[in-house]
C-alpha cells in the first residue's frame, strides 16, 4: 500500500491586483505546498497571501 502525503486546500490572493486563487495542494520538502501555481494573471511571482488549510 502506498504512502499518500495529505492534501491541502490552499488559497492565494495576489497583493498587487487582489485576483484569488483557490487549488489543492501536497506538502513538498522545501516546506512549501505543491499546487501548480507559478504567478498570477498580472505578472506578480512575490507579493503573494497564502493561506494552507486541511482538506
């Protein structure tokens, strides 16, 4: 039987334009959560708000 990592739903929301993203996400060994997301439609990598809650 296989060992699943649990998942997340995490919620970001961009600090420059306020668009909101809502994904699901595993947790990775950087400390971080795996979801996919690499920026928002504005162009903005960084000025991020995360929020992780349990599925």
């Amino acid at each position: 039987m296989t060992d699943t990592k649990p998942r997340y739903k995490v919620t970001i929301r961009c600090g420059q334009c306020g668009e909101k993203y809502i994904l699901r996400g595993r947790p990775n060994n950087e400390g971080g959560y795996d979801t996919g997301f690499k920026r928002c439609v504005c162009g903005n990598e960084t000025n991020l708000d995360i929020d992780v809650t349990p599925e």
